[in-house]
C-alpha cells in the first residue's frame, strides 16, 4: 500500500494517447539512443535530427488502443492505484497536483497522456523505447506503462514508489518549464557533466524529491507515511538511469546528458531531505 483512502480520481488532465502511423524520424530505443530521444524531446527538438532518423521501433497506438486505455483510466479509484500501474500513473498526477499547487503560486498543471506503442506529440513523434518524457510544446508528460518492466530490467525497482518518482520526476520539468529552468538549461548545451542537459535532469530529480516529503504529510495527504525501504527503492531506480550505469564501464563524461548514478540518487535525496524547491538550483553550483 502506498496511497491511502478509498474513492475515484481526478482524470480530467488524463487521457490515453495515440497517433504515430509507424512511420516517422526517430532515435532508436535503448541506452545512448533512449537518451538521446529524451533530451531532444523535452528541449522541442526533432529527435531525428540527431540521429539521421529511423523507424519507430515500438508499434503504433490505434484508435481501439487509445478507447481501452481512457476506459481504463476512467475506472481508476484510489485503491486500484495500489495495484494497477495506469491507475498508480493517474493517482501520482493527483498527489502532484496538490503538492505543486501548494508549493508554488501560480502552478498550472500539465496534461499527461498514457499511450502504448508510439504517440504523436507537440514535439514530434515519439515511440515506447524513447520511455517517459515531458513535452514543452504542448505541456504534456507521456508515459507508456511497459518502461517499468524495462527498467527493472535495468536495475531499477519494480515498487510503487519508484515508479511513482519516474512521474514525479517527468512533472519536474513541467515545473521547470513554468520557471524558465528548461530554457535555461537548453542554453547551455545537451552533453557534458556541467551541461544544462545534467543540470535539468538532476533539478527534476530533486523536484521529484520535494513531491515525496510533501505527499505523506498533511490532513488530506494522499500517500501514507513514506518507509526507508520505499525510499530505498526510489535511490535504486534512480541509480539505475544514471549516465555512467547506462554507459557502463566506458562512460564518458562528456557524453552524459543526465548525471550519474551518485549525483542523480544525491539530489533525489536532497529535495526529499528539506522538502524545499529552493534547495534544488542545480544552475548555482559545479559542485554536482
């Protein structure tokens, strides 16, 4: 159990996504590729730019996809979020919107489009093996349910919570988005260990951090209280998707776009250590 209480959920800024015909320009899923994809996609570049362009590799989403997915999304309650991963992804965009909506005056909320196979975007085109991603465009964030069966693959953990951060994480960037940070960041260039690229993604992170300390406290808190082992499962994930745990053995720093695996696990932790967006201006600072 994670989120307490009983009853439906807000779906009004949920909806299943679709379009991509199977055809389209871009990045190949999988290690360099998958983040290639994401960094073009929240920074509104076609991610075929990049590459050279390749077919998608995920499938498409068609329309009886799309239908089963927003039936699925309207059947949601607070205890099937315990249960059910679409339900836990609708659940977690409530939880966040109360969170944001407290902490920061001013807080609009994105849209969040649950989709399988391949889905059409504001910032173009996008399939399954690009895994979650926020678009600026059109203040969307996508997920596709399958990334949490590859990322425990990848070393990540298969918990609620864990997945719950992969969410909170993908809303950092809206929140940066409505704070100049994502502008920001594209400015100062896409790779290297200084890069904006890095500063972004460990901003989101500990964005995601600052969601967690909030959303267990308080008379409407839609989480219960949070437990070291959930937390734990958080810090493996997000070792997990670390630059250098990607890369393996032969990471470069020059290459990284989201940090490693230390520095992402270190600033999760801060935000969720003090609770306080303040403490997550990864631009004031080398010390990453």
């Amino acid at each position: 159990m994670v989120f307490q209480g009983d009853g439906p959920l807000d779906t009004g800024s949920v909806s299943g996504g679709g379009g991509g015909g199977g055809v389209g320009r871009i990045a190949v899923g999988g290690g360099a590729g998958l983040i290639i994809t994401i960094v073009a996609l929240f920074f509104g570049i076609d991610p075929g730019s990049l590459t050279g362009g390749t077919s998608y590799g995920g499938g498409t989403s068609n329309s009886q996809d799309v239908a089963q997915i927003n039936e699925h999304i309207q059947s949601c309650t607070i205890e099937k979020a315990n249960v059910d991963t679409i339900c836990r992804i609708v659940a977690t965009t409530n939880s966040l919107d109360d969170v944001w909506s407290d902490l920061m005056p001013g807080y609009t909320p994105p849209s969040t489009k649950i989709f399988t196979g391949a889905v059409t975007t504001g910032c173009g085109p996008a399939s399954s093996a690009t895994g979650p991603f926020y678009c600026p465009a059109d203040q969307t964030a996508y997920f596709d349910p399958s990334f949490f069966a590859q990322l425990e693959q990848m070393g990540g953990s298969d918990g609620p919570l864990a997945q719950e951060y992969v969410v909170a994480h993908e809303y950092g960037h809206h929140i940066q988005n409505l704070t100049g940070a994502l502008q920001r960041g594209n400015r100062m260039g896409s790779q290297g260990p200084r890069s904006g690229s890095v500063r972004v993604e460990l901003q989101a992170d500990c964005l995601a951090g600052v969601w967690a300390f909030h959303a267990d406290k308080g008379p409407d808190a839609m989480l219960e209280p949070l437990t070291q082992n959930q937390i734990d499962t958080v810090i493996q994930t997000a070792k997990a998707i670390g630059d250098d745990t990607i890369q393996g053995a032969n990471s470069n720093p020059e290459g990284w776009t989201h940090g490693s695996a230390e520095q992402r696990s270190r600033w999760f932790t801060i935000g969720y250590d003090s609770g306080n967006p303040n403490r997550c201006d990864t631009f004031a600072t080398n010390d990453l």
